[in-house]
C-alpha cells in the first residue's frame, strides 16, 4: 500500500515550491495545483479498494506509535471523504489552467493547494490537535482566497469569513485543551477510550466547543452567515473548493469528533434539529434570490443541512445516506459553480438571473451541463443525486426519524421550487441583453472539467455500486468505534495490559 | 323475431302518428285555456306533410342537414329501448342508464347541425338547452337512482314487473317525492314553460330551429313528436306500472297533460333561474326522496 | 434474439436508451430523421415489450423487474398511443431534438416502471418520467411555460415525496424492498402505518393522476406542453398515477382488507373516501371545464374530471367498479389523445387555442370535425363508442354498491360533459370561420392518419367491450380481486341490467337509416353561403356574429358560489407565506451584519448549554 | 443598549459555564499520561536534552509542519491580500537619525548570528527554529526600520522559503523512504548533549529557522511598505 501521508506531503512541498516554478516561467505556476492534485487522486484511487474493507489503519508519523505521537488514521470513512476532496480539486485545478487569478497569481496557487491539502489532512488525521491544526490551515487559506480579489464585498466577506472562522477554531482549541486537560492525551482513538471515565460535564463542554467549532466550517445554521457573502466574492474555483472541500472536512470533524471521541447518542442527534433548522433556512433563504451565486450558496447551505440531519439520525443507514448525499453535494456544487463561472464569463461578469435569461438556447451544451448539477441535486435519475437522496431519506426512516425526514421531504419542495425556476430562467425562449456571442476566452478547458464532473454524477447514477460499497463501508466504520480505538492503540492497550 | 322486427318498424311510424296529434291536442288545448279557438287537433301532421313538399331549402352543409337526420335517429333508437305497451322490444339489451344515453344522442346530432348553420339564435339556444340540462338531468338521477334502487335493478321490463299487479303496485306510491321531482323535470325535458329557455321564439327566435326550414323543420317535428312519447313513456314506465298498448298511450297523455297545464298558465324564467331553480327545489326533493329509498 | 447474448430487459433499456441518445445525435442533421428513429426505437421497444419473459433481476443495484397482466396492459397503452403520437409528430419538424430525446427517455422510463417489481427501480423509474416531462413542458419556451413547468415540478415533487416517504415505511415495516415481500408482509405492519402507508402512496399517485387537491398543476401544465405531447401527457402519462393508484389501493390493501375498520354499504370506509375524492374531483372539474376560455385548459380540466372516475370506480372496489375504472383508464386514454392531438392539428394550422378567435373550421378541416365528433362521442360516453362500457360500468358499480350521492354527482359531472364538449366542438369547427382562417388547410397526413389509428379501438371496443373485459378479468385474477365473469363478447351483464353494444350499434344504424329515408323523401335543398342566416333583419348586410367567447355566462353567474370554492387559494397563500418566511430569513438572518453573526454565535453557544444540559445533566 | 446587555448576559452564561467545566479539572495531577511519557522517555529516543524541542520537532513534529504552514499561510494571506494596497495609504514620517543607521547595521549581523545559533541549537538550549527564526527577523525589521529606502530582494526570501519549506518536507519523505514513517529520525539519536545528536531534530529547526526568518522578514516587508519618510 502507498502511503496516505504522501496526500498531505506531496501538495505541501509543491505548494512550497511554487515561487520556484514562477522563477523559471510565469505560466508554470498554474500547472502545480493540477500535478498535486492529479497526483493525489491517482493515490486515492490507489487506495480505494482499501476503502471498501471497513478497516481503519494507523499511518505512525516520526516513527512514535500512538498514542505517543501523531498518526494518521486512515480508515473508509475519511477517504470516502478525501474523495471527494480530491476529485472536486483536481477538476477545479484544471480548471485553473484557463482562469486568470487574482495577483499575486503565486500566492493565489499556494493557497489554493493549502485549502485543499488542509481540507485532506482534517479528513485523514487521526491526532485532534493534529486536526485543529489542519483547520487552521484550512481555514487561514480559506479566509484569504475569499477575500483575495480586493474588492470591497470580497475584504467584507472575508473578514465575516475570519471573524466566525477564527473564533470557530479557537472554541476549537478550547475543546481541545479542556480534554488533554482532563485526559492527558490527544490521540482522538484514546480519548474515545477513555472518555467514558471523564467528568460528563466537561465531555458536554468539550462537545459544545466542537460543535460550535466545526460547525462554522460545516456551514450549521447560526454560525453560516459567512457563506452566502463569502460564496459571491470569492473567485469561483475558490467557492467550487468552499463546498466541495471546506464545508466537506468541516462536516468530517464534526461527525467524527462527535461520533467517535464523545459518542453519545444524545449529543449526535442534536444534529438532527440543527440539520433541518440548517436546511429550511438555506432553502429559504434561496427561495427569492435571484443571483444564481448566492442562490447556489443558500442551497449549499439547505445541503449541508440535509447532510447533518442524516449525520444526526445516528444509524447506519442514515449515515450511509448522509455520506453518499455529502459525495453528490461536493461533485454537484462543484460543477454548478464551474458551469456558473464560464455563464459569467458570457454576461460580463454578471451572475444574476436576468443577466442570464435565455442562455441555454444560446450554449445547449453548457446549459446542459447545469441541467446535470441541477437535477442531480434535486435527486432526480439517472444522476447521482438520485441514489444519495434516496437512500438519505430512507435510511432516516429506517433510523427511525419519520418526522424528520418527512420536514427534509417539504424543505425539498422549496429546493425544487428555486430550482425548477432557475432552469425556466436559463432556458428561457427570452434572451437577455447582456449575453454574448462568444466569451473572451476560450473555454475548452473549463468545458472538459464541467464535464468531467458531470460525467462522474451521471456514471455514479447509471452504476451506483462501487459508490454504494463505498459508502457502505464508510458508514459502518464511523459507526464502528470500537474497531476504530482498537485498529489505533489496540497494541498500547495491549501492553498496558488491557486497560 | 320477424314479427318483432315488423313491430319495430311499425311502431316509429304509430309513434310518430300519435306524437304529431299529441302535439296538435297541445296547441287546441292551450289555445282554449288562453280562451282561443286553437287549430284542430291534426293541424300538426298537415304541417309536417307541407314542410315535406316544400323545395328549396336553405343549407348550410353537411353537419347541417345531418343534424335533423341524427335527432330523429337518435329519438327513434331510444323509442326501441323503451318497452311500450309492456312489449319488450330490445330494452333486454340495454338498462335505464343505456337508455339515458341513447336519448342523448338525438339532441347532440341536432345541435351539430345548428352549430353549422353559424346563426348565434341557434348556438344561444343550444347553450340555454344544455344549461337547462345540467340542471334537470341531476334532477333525473336522483329519481332514477331511487327508483333503480328501490327495484334492485336497472332493468325497463323488471321495473315493470315489479309494478304489476294494480295501481297500488305503481312505484308513484312509495317513490312519491321521486316522481314528483321527475315530473318537474320532465317539464323541462318536454320544453314546456316555465323552462322553454331553448326555443324561446321572442328572444332568439325560435333558438335551435332558426336556420332549419323545410323538410328539415319537418323532420325536427317528427323529432319531437317521437321525443315527447318517449320522454312521458319513461315516467309512465318508471312511475305508473306501464300497461297494455293502449292504457300506456293514455297514461303518457296524462303526464303530457299536466305538463300542458303547467306550460299554458305559466311565464317563463330566465335561463338561470332555471338551472338554479332544479339545483335547489325539486334536487332537494328528490334527494329526500332518495335517502327515504336508501334507508328503508 | 438479433444475435445479441442479451437478457430481454436489458434490450428494451439498450433500445431505449440507444434510441434516445441516436436520436438526439442525428436529429440535429435532418428535421424528419428524428421522428423515424423515435419511431423506430418504439416499434422495437414494442416488439421486445411484447416478448418479455416473466422475470429479471438486476444485481447492481439490484432492481426487479417483471411482466404481469395488468403492465401489460399499460404497457401496451404506452407504447401504442406513444407510437401513434410519435407518428403525429412527424408534422412537427420543428421540434427540437431535445424534445424527442425526452420523449423517448419518458417513454422508456414509463415501460419500466410498469415492469419494475420493487420498490427502489420503481421510484427511479417514477422519477425519471416524472422529470422528463418537466423537460418537455419547459421545451424552449417563454416565461408561461417556465412557470407552468415550475408548477409541474414542485407539485411532481410533492408526488414523489410522499411515495417515497411511504416506500420507506413500508420497506422499514416489511423489510423487504420487492413488491412480492411488501404484500407478503404487510399483514405484520401496524395497522395506522399500515393506513398512513396507502393513503401516502395514494396522494404521491394521485398529483400524478390529477386528483383534486393534488391537480392544480394539471391545467397550466396541458396548456403550456408542446401539442401533440400534451395528448401523451394527458391519455397515458396521467393513467401511471393511475397504475400507481391500483398497486396502492388493491394490491397493497386487498391482502389485509382494512379489517378493523367500518364499513359502509359494504365497502370499507377507505375505499368511500376514495370515491367521494373521485366524484368531487369528477363534478368540481367538469364544472371548471365549462368556464373555459382556452380549448386546451378546457380539455385539461375535462382529463382531470374523467381521471376522478376511474378513481371513484377504484373506490368502489366492487368487481364492476373495477372493472369499469380499468375500462375508463383505457378509454379516456384513446379518447382524451385523440382530441388533445385534434386539437394540435387545430392550433397548428391557425395557431390559437383561444375558443373566441376560432369558428367555422368545418368547412375547412372536415376530417379533424369528424373525428373531433367521435372523441367527443367517447368523451360523452355516447353507446358504439368506447366511452360508453366504461361509464356504464362504473354507473351499475356505484348505484349497486349504494353511493347513492356520488353517483349524483358523477352524473351531473358526465352531463357537464356535453356542456363543455359542445362548447369545444361548436366554438372551434362550427358557426362562423374567422376571417383570418379562410385560407387555413386540413391537418396534414401524418396527424389525421393517427385520428384514424387512435379511432380503431374506439369503436372496435365501443361495439365488442368483451375483448377488454376478458384482459380485466385476467388482471382482477391476478392481484386475487373480485371479477366481472358475467360477459360476452358484446354484452356485459351486471347484477343491475345489461348492455349489448352491438345491438345498440346495429339499431343506430337502422334508426340512421330510417332518418336518411325521411331527409331523401323531402325536397331538395340549396347550398346558402355561411352569412346568409336568420337575423330577424336586424342587420341588413351580413355580420359576423361568432358565439364563442363566455359560451354559457349565464350558467357561470348561477355557479359562482361553488367557483369560489377553490384549493388553489390555499396553496396561493402558503406560497404566499413561505415566500414572506424566505424573505425574513434572507434578509433578516442572513443579514449580512458580522456582528449580528456573532450575536448568533453566542446565542448558539447558550441555547447549545442548555439544550445539552437538559438532556445530560 | 437592550442588545449590548443582552450579549452581556450571553456572556456571562458562557463564561460560568466554561469556568465551572474547567473548575472540575483536577490540576496538577499526573493526569498527563502523554506528558508523563515525554519526560521519561526524551532523551533515550530521540537523543535531544531538550524536551520541548523533542516534542516540538519528533513527537509532534507534523503538528509543527502544520504550524509552519499555518505561518507560512498567514504571511502568504496578508501578502495576498495587502498586495497592490501598498501604495494606497501613505504617511509621512521623520526620516531615522545618524546613530538608528549606524547602529543598527553593526547590530544587524549579530543578531543574524545570534539568531542562526538559537535555531542550530534548539535541541540542545531553550529556543529553536521559531525563536531563532524571529530573531533572525528582527535583524531585518532593524534595517527596515533604520535604513531608508532598504530593501530586500523579493526573489531571494520567496526562494529561501520556498527552499527551506521544500527541505522540511523532504526531510518527512526522507524518513518514509528510509526509516518508513514520515519524519521518522533516519539519522539516530546520536550522543546527547553534543550539537551533532538527536538525529534530524536540528536539521528541521534550521529549515524551520530560515523559513520563519524569511517569512517574518518578507511579511514585515510587505507591511513596511505603507510608509514613506519624509524628504
């Protein structure tokens, strides 16, 4: 097996290099994020089939074994998740190669691979200081990207963006220290072994702190405002990554965190009322936008929403949803908003509805392929959306949550409702002014990364069962934490003589 | 059979014989309550034999003049349905509601025909007939419903068995609010005031018939000299027990008659006093009549 | 089979889906080459369809499949009337490839739901017909059918999400996915999931059915689909929900009868709420139909009225009843395609469905009159027709079984019938031609050949109803339901009386002949130019006076206390309500203030204090 | 005002609730079973004397590759985002006297020096890379802020960074390839005490040390260049 941590080494020393290339030619540099990334996927899929075997293994770092040192502890349910990072990365760094980022164009490059490389190390670590400290990168590099056009709405958002984030990650911290301080180790295996002996009200606490944390990173309900502002500022590969990376890994710590180190069923199902309040008030808030940007933000929202309710129903089936629902949102946002920026790119920039009225009579093949994204997310077949949301909705019903998916049911009305409106917009018999014959750029590049996103939601759609083996496995391994404590530290305990 | 299909062609014409006389009896005996002379009574079959001799019809096309052809058609196909005289012609392949669809078919192919003659008199009066049908027919049903349910069948020949026996049989007695909503019903089927909305000749001259002259007016007449035979023959069949040939002629003259009664002293409504006035009175009793029916 | 080593199922979705994808490719090359291919692709579909075998699985994901009486039967309504259409569609070129891409997609996925025999690949299947047609009624159209198309959706939406709610119950309670397992185990089911479970699945199927309340996007949806697919739409799309409606109603709850609840009249209370559903939808839509100022919406409401028979005869549940909503499914299907594709003939050679601005057609489209006469004929339940067994059927059904008031009431509805049908026949091919149709031409070849096709089985089954009542009985054998036994191949007996349809045709024609003999002993007759009408000189030069706008005013004045009565209000004003609860949410939580942000954090953080004390401390 | 009290309370709900969780940590017991094994086992396995530079650079050592990268992030950000805002604000200022700009040039090369040692012997003294590479930076905030119109080669601190990032890294790879565990010590523990020991733990706190320097130099750089002296 290669080794998990090159996904994390390999970015970073490219990402380190990038001066190095603009030294040699200014055009180099936007080639970096595609060889790390490319690189990263090829790795994955090197260890897919180690995905479907349910197993977690620990990657010992600087030869000290855990709980001692730090670890990577790379089980299905965190490369179910580097998956998706990664696939959303590398068809966005493709799509860089035809994108004039903002300057400095070196910088823009290494924060783009840092958000990713960020977003891949939370999913994979297996050292909760080890995952504050990849949040932090995430979200540092975060923060910048969104804010890094320079213009006025972009430094607001951004600093929205920073101020949540920041106090996010150091509740974070908080948590952190509260259990080191009761548990004397950071290893998340071993304090899931040892939690249970931890005063119940300092485990509350902790939780608390996590919740909150992640929760900004996982767009939950109160803590989300940054999203819509930092979604229509940020350049567009950088908000492809923001819900297709970001919102991913931050939704990754909190289901881990929650269902691995505290482990109280009570605690995960308050997910269940932040997910759906998560998800009416993105949907909602969707309902009467009518810039397609921020429209697609507030969806992203109502998404994750629907993601943490399947996280909150705490079952396996629900789970099961819930990731294969977090798969389809990553690949679904990612394409929409690809497909958004090359529709920009046809109206001088301008990504509200009118500006946009009648563009599929005038590009059938883009349009078609946010027709993709956009029935995808309104789970209709043959696309992928159709099997996540099935089985989200049944594998909460199956949980034992009725209620709860019967309100994901209505808040889905409102979905379609926003949606189907969007797609009378654009394929409108009624041209807008502003478009025009031809963009200033060419746009085969942006077209082969739409399409290959759209290509995986179709072929996902048409033969879901590696998908669902997948998923499979990667519920039940978040369920499992036993097997995770013991696949971690299972040779200290050993040697502690069972302890 | 070959004396059936004899009876069957026969029959019409008698029908059509007796229905131009009831007609005829109709102007005589409105004309004396209106302290008229009146014409005689077989002043009716004299104009059928004039319209018939007449040349040179004005036509408006195909449909045109296929209209009366279908309502006659129509009328005598209902005509068939209907036992008469308790001889059961082929009503054993067809029930009440058959029938109630048969009778359909007349007036359907007639307003076709007016349709095409493109008059708007015509298409008024056809949209007052329908208006006005909506309304009694729901009045019809409910009679029909009771009566189909109190005999357990929707058969002509076992309604008529079932009321065998003398005039206590008769399914008037215990269906009386039935019968009562039928009858008023049947003041509209017949085209008698208060409900004459269709033909109204002071408003829209004459409705449906404005642009027929000739031997299409002749045929429309045999029309309706056949549809008021039928239409009383439903009540007498339904209500008063049928009877021998002759005995049936004589009941469905009592009910022309007191449709008669009614038309001669009566204004009429407006089309939409009309309708609403079978949605209301005589639905009401009618559907009291219907539950007495379901429950007991 | 062709060589290919290939499951037959697996054929049918290679043909379909190869088909459509061809389709779409080369349609962009020639504008007939399109319609062939979808021809082609549906006389192979037909073909394979009519030679499935009994089972088939597919192991990933693993979907069901499988053949039984009653998809046959929708399936040969399918794909018949899909071919038929699809022929019609050869006089419309200008289609675009899109359109015959979803077409066949929507097809295929129709077949497939009808053999699909679990519940996964049936609400796969449900949901790809479902969003095909939205593709279709959104075409490339302008801001009405944008938001027709939205309506459709949302309300397609609510559909599938009750189904799916109530497919999850039912596979949590019988743990089971296949429809074999599902009856199986029902039975085990607690019995207020159990009623939940129906009921959901019947309200998913009925939007698609459009059964009051669930209808209202019904009309605009009719109104605002290209033509000739709004008779697709119309005659077989809306009988799936139908379908759907059957599997809910007596394949689900016939194994367990409901039996802890009341009965009236001897039917179980489910089974009356159903019909009185069915009736209201069939009389409050007739009455709507009556009012209508465009042919199209006229038609829409008329389909929504007749698909509340068949449910009403679902309600009754008898044999006859049944049968005679089986029969109804199959007629309103011929008959509703026959004048929705009459009518696109109609709309293509004059481009108005607006009743007002039509007129006179006759004399310049003859063939559409005619056969605009014999749907009108099944649509009134006119005997000889197809119309008629099925009416007749559900009548002796419903005054057997004692629904004394809905039978009231689905009278009135089928009286309404010939209100509106006049008004649509009268106002579009009678009484004056408009001045700007006086060059307009007959249909061309392809549409009127398929009024032929389509009026075959109308007549053919309108005079022999023994043919289609042998497949119901087959159906009702199937699924363990009581049958109509009693029939010939042209009588039909009932416990109420009986209907002969050939007798009742062959007297027709006597009686025809005998009016013909009348018209023949009269006088010639003068061929009058169309102005030359009675006008009680009034007008001394001819005027053009076309009846056609506010046909039967008089009648709307009387009914406006139940027009007022209407659903949409209620649904206009939750749209109305979410719409201002968006608007708060938008503008006032996502307000765009950081601060506030932080208020909300710190707000978050106590109620997340609280809540967890609560539940741990 | 409602609000601001408001949020008061919210706070003070808060704070109790966090004081009285903390309250239940017992301190200053030998809870730290982590801790605990970092004081006993220091010097036998990674051969450094100095604990927190163990810790720091073995134990946790990707942790310390996260915060360089955080570092490096937050100098990348605020370069990123000041970048082209530079000549926006400027202020005038008095230009610095004759004995700012000798002094500090003499200074300058000792505190290079001084800082160069802290972060070569981090193992071995209290410091390391990060102090080191601060300090190091402090030499260059000198001359900023002494010598007028100074500055250094933009090219040259992206290379060093960017140099001593990619060492950092390569020395994790090293240590997968040789020893099979990233920024596994392939070099031994050495002889404690001496400057030549604890394996690779000086070779990453000089990496460390010259891309904080470069960083923190080139962010001061980019900071520095809002102002402008008066002539």
């Amino acid at each position: 097996m290669v080794s998990p941590i090159l996904l994390i080494a390999v970015p970073l020393i490219l990402a380190f290099s990038v001066p190095l290339w603009g030294l040699i030619h200014k055009k180099l540099e936007k080639f970096v994020p595609l060889i790390a990334f490319g690189f990263n996927t090829y790795l994955i899929f090197r260890l897919l089939p180690f995905a479907l075997t349910e197993r977690t293994i620990s990657v010992v770092i600087a030869n000290i074994k855990p709980p001692f040192g730090i670890n990577l502890a790379v089980g299905p349910f965190g490369l179910f998740f580097a998956l998706i990072i990664q696939l959303v990365a590398l068809a966005t760094a493709f799509y860089l190669l035809s994108y004039d980022p903002p300057e400095p164009s070196d910088k823009f490059y290494m924060l783009f691979i840092l958000l990713v490389l960020g977003s891949t190390g939370m999913v994979l670590t297996g050292d909760i200081f080890n995952l504050f400290v990849f949040l932090e990168i995430t979200s540092i590099s975060a923060y910048a990207l969104t804010a890094i056009t320079k213009t006025g709405p972009a430094a607001e958002a951004g600093f929205k963006y920073l101020l949540l984030g920041s106090l996010g990650s150091t509740l974070v911290l908080l948590g952190i220290a509260l259990i080191y301080g009761s548990l004397g180790t950071l290893n998340m295996a071993h304090i899931a072994h040892r939690i249970s002996g931890m005063d119940s009200r300092l485990v509350v606490a902790a939780a608390i702190l996590f919740i909150v944390g992640f929760g900004v990173e996982a767009e939950m309900l109160p803590l989300n405002g940054w999203v819509p502002d930092a979604y229509q500022a940020a350049p567009i590969p950088v908000v492809a990554l923001l819900s297709g990376a970001v919102a991913k890994a931050g939704l990754y710590a909190l289901a881990r965190v929650l269902y691995t180190l505290i482990g109280m069923p009570n605690i995960i199902m308050l997910l269940l009322t932040f997910g759906i309040l998560t998800m009416f008030a993105g949907e909602l808030a969707a309902l009467r936008q009518n810039d397609i940007r921020r429209l697609l933000a507030y969806s992203s929202i109502g998404q994750m929403g629907m993601i943490m309710l399947a996280f909150g129903a705490f079952g396996v089936n629900s789970v099961f949803g819930g990731v294969l629902q977090a798969f389809t949102h990553g690949i679904t946002k990612a394409l929409l908003f690809l497909v958004l920026g090359v529709m920009a790119l046809h109206t001088g920039g301008a990504t509200d509805m009118e500006s946009l009225r009648g563009f599929g009579r005038k590009f059938p093949y883009w349009s078609m392929l946010f027709a993709v994204g956009v029935l995808s997310t309104l789970g209709l077949p043959p696309f992928a959306g159709f099997w996540s949301k099935l089985a989200l909705i049944i594998g909460v019903i199956i949980d034992g949550h009725p209620t709860y998916a019967a309100l994901a049911l209505i808040a889905t009305f409102i979905e379609v409702f926003y949606f189907a409106r969007l797609l009378s917009v654009i394929y409108s018999s009624k041209l807008s002014p502003k478009l025009v014959e031809r963009s200033i750029r060419n746009t085969t590049i942006p077209l082969l990364s739409a399409t290959f996103l759209a290509a995986i939601i179709i072929a996902v759609g048409l033969y879901p069962n590696v998908f669902f083996d997948l998923g499979d496995s990667a519920s039940r391994a978040l369920l499992n934490r036993a097997h995770y404590i013991f696949s971690i530290i299972g040779h200290y305990l050993q040697s502690m003589g069972g302890v | 059979m070959t004396g059936q299909i004899l009876w069957a062609i026969f029959m019409p014409i008698l029908v059509i014989i007796i229905g131009l006389i009831y007609m005829g009896l109709a102007r005589k005996i409105t004309a004396r309550i209106h302290n008229r002379y009146g014409p005689p009574f077989y002043q009716n079959i004299i104009d059928v034999i004039k319209l018939f001799s007449k040349k040179d019809v004005a036509n408006h096309g195909v449909m045109f003049s296929l209209g009366p052809v279908i309502a006659v058609a129509g009328m005598v196909i209902s005509l068939l349905f209907i036992p008469i005289g308790n001889r059961p012609l082929l009503s054993f392949n067809g029930d009440i509601i058959v029938l109630l669809y048969l009778l359909v078919i007349a007036p359907l192919g007639m307003a076709l025909g007016v349709g095409e003659g493109a008059n708007p008199n015509g298409a008024i009066g056809i949209a007052r007939a329908l208006t006005l049908m909506l309304g009694y027919e729901v009045v019809l049903v409910i009679a029909a419903v009771a009566v189909m349910i109190h005999a357990g069948s929707a058969s002509f020949m076992e309604i008529i068995r079932q009321q065998q026996g003398g005039v206590a049989h008769w399914f008037i007695w215990p269906l009386f609010l039935s019968a009562l909503a039928t009858d008023i019903a049947l003041q509209a089927i017949l085209g008698e005031k208060p409900f004459d909305q269709p033909i109204a000749p002071h408003e829209i001259a004459s409705g449906p018939m404005v642009e027929y002259g000739g031997k299409f007016l002749g045929m429309l007449q045999i029309y309706h000299a056949i549809a008021i035979i039928v239409e009383t023959g439903i009540f007498v069949n339904l209500f008063l027990g049928g009877g021998s040939l002759v005995w049936w002629f004589v009941k469905s003259f009592a009910v022309f008659f007191v449709a008669l009664l009614i038309n001669a002293v009566m204004p009429r409504f407006r089309i939409g006093q009309a309708f609403k006035f079978y949605w209301t009175y005589p639905a009401a009793i009618g559907l009291v009549g219907l539950i007495i029916v379901a429950i007991t | 089979m062709f060589g290919i080593n290939m499951n037959p199922y697996e054929l049918l979705a290679a043909v379909f889906g190869l088909g459509a994808i061809l389709t779409y490719l080369l349609g962009h090359f020639d504008r007939h080459l399109k319609t062939w291919l979808t021809l082609i692709t549906l006389a192979l579909a037909t073909y394979i369809f009519l030679h499935l075998p009994n089972e088939y699985s597919l192991e990933s994901p693993s979907l069901l499949f499988g053949i039984d009486k009653l998809s046959w039967l929708f399936g040969i309504l399918t794909l018949g009337l899909g071919t038929i259409v699809a022929f019609a569609l050869l006089a419309y070129p200008e289609l675009s490839p899109n359109f015959y891409f979803m077409f066949i997609l929507n097809i295929g996925a129709s077949i497939f739901l009808l053999l699909s025999r679990d519940l996964v690949a049936f609400f796969l299947m449900w949901e790809l017909m479902s969003w095909t047609i939205f593709a279709m009624i959104l075409g490339d159209g302008g801001a009405e059918r944008g938001r027709a198309a939205t309506k459709y959706l949302v309300w397609s939406a609510i559909g599938a999400a009750f189904i799916l709610f109530a497919f999850a119950i039912l596979a949590k309670s019988t743990n089971s996915f296949e429809w074999s397992g599902i009856v199986a185990g029902i039975s085990q089911m607690p019995s207020g999931w159990r009623v939940a479970a129906i009921a959901l699945l019947i309200a998913g199927f009925a939007v698609k059915a459009a059964i009051m309340p669930m209808h209202t996007w019904v009309p605009d949806a009719y109104a605002e689909s290209p033509h000739p697919f709004t008779a697709f739409l119309s005659g077989v799309l809306s009988k799936l929900g139908i379908y759907g409606i059957f599997l809910a109603f007596f394949v689900l709850s016939a194994r367990f009868e409901l039996v802890n609840m009341p009965k009236i009249f001897g039917t179980h209370i489910f089974g009356y709420i159903l019909a009185w559903i069915g009736a209201l939808t069939a009389f409050g839509a007739s009455l709507i139909a009556i009012k209508q100022e465009h042919a199209k919406r006229l038609l829409a409401w008329s389909s929504i009225s007749q698909l509340g028979y068949i449910l009403f005869g679902f309600g009754i549940g008898s044999a006859i009843g049944i049968a005679g909503a089986l029969f109804h499914a199959v007629s309103h299907a011929l008959f509703k395609t026959l004048l929705f594709l009459i009518l696109a003939g109609v709309i293509k050679r004059t481009g108005t469905d607006r009743m007002a601005e039509l007129g006179g057609l006759i004399k310049k489209m003859p063939l559409s009159f005619i056969f605009a006469v014999v749907g009108g004929l099944a649509l009134a339940g006119i005997p000889m027709t197809i119309g008629f067994p099925s009416k007749w059927l559900i009548y002796e059904a419903a005054i057997h079984q004692g629904f004394i008031f809905t039978t009231v009431l689905i009278f009135a509805a089928s009286t309404a019938v010939f209100l509106y049908y006049y008004r649509f026949v009268f106002s579009i091919f009678l009484g004056e031609l408009h001045a700007n149709h006086q060059d307009v031409k007959e249909v061309p070849f392809p549409i009127w050949f398929s009024y032929i096709l389509i009026s075959i089985p109308i007549f053919w089954l309108g005079l022999f109803p023994g043919k289609a009542m042998q497949i119901f009985a087959e159906i009702a054998e199937q699924f363990d339901l009581p049958a109509v036994t009693n029939f010939t191949a042209t009588t039909i007996t009932t416990p109420l009386g009986s209907f002969n349809a050939l007798i009742v045709g062959l007297v027709f024609f006597a009686s025809f002949a005998f009016g013909l003999l009348l018209y023949f002993i009269g006088g010639r007759t003068r061929k009058v130019h169309q102005y030359d009408t009675f006008l009680a000189g009034e007008a001394d030069e001819p005027v053009k006076l076309h009846y056609g706008q506010r046909f039967f005013y008089f009648l709307e004045r009387e009914l406006k206390p139940l027009y007022r009565i209407s659903v949409e209000k209620i649904y206009q004003f939750v749209a109305e309500f979410t719409r201002f609860v968006a608007d708060q949410v938008r503008k006032g939580f996502f307000c765009g203030n950081a601060q506030a942000y932080l208020y909300y954090m710190t707000i978050f953080i106590v109620i997340l204090v609280f809540a967890i004390w609560r539940i741990k401390l | 005002m409602i609000r601001n009290i408001f949020a008061l309370l919210l706070i003070l709900v808060i704070s109790v609730f966090l004081a009285s969780s903390i309250a239940s940590i017992p301190f200053g017991t030998e809870k730290t079973t982590v801790g605990k094994y970092y004081l006993d086992k220091t010097i036998e396995e990674t051969g450094s004397v100095n604990t927190v530079t163990s810790v720091v650079v073995l134990y946790r050592g990707f942790d310390t590759l996260g915060e360089v990268t955080v570092l490096f992030l937050a100098a990348t950000g605020l370069g990123a985002i000041l970048f082209g805002l530079r000549e926006k604000r400027k202020r005038k200022k008095e230009r610095p006297s004759l004995i700012m700009r000798t002094g500090t040039r003499y200074l300058f090369t000792a505190a290079l020096l001084f800082g160069a040692y802290v972060f070569v012997h981090g193992h071995l003294t209290p410091g390391g890379g990060f102090p080191g590479g601060v300090i190091v930076a402090t030499a260059f905030l000198m001359l900023f802020l002494a010598q007028e119109g100074f500055r250094v080669s933009e090219k040259g601190v992206k290379f060093v960074e960017a140099l001593a990032g990619m060492t950092y890294v390569a020395i994790g790879i090293a240590g997968l390839l040789l020893v099979g565990s990233f920024l596994g010590n392939f070099l031994g523990t050495g002889i404690p005490n001496k400057l030549a020991s604890a394996g690779i733990i000086p070779l990453i706190y000089i990496t460390i040390g010259l891309k904080v320097g470069s960083e923190i130099t080139g962010l001061l750089q980019n900071m520095r260049e809002t102002t402008e002296y008066e002539s």
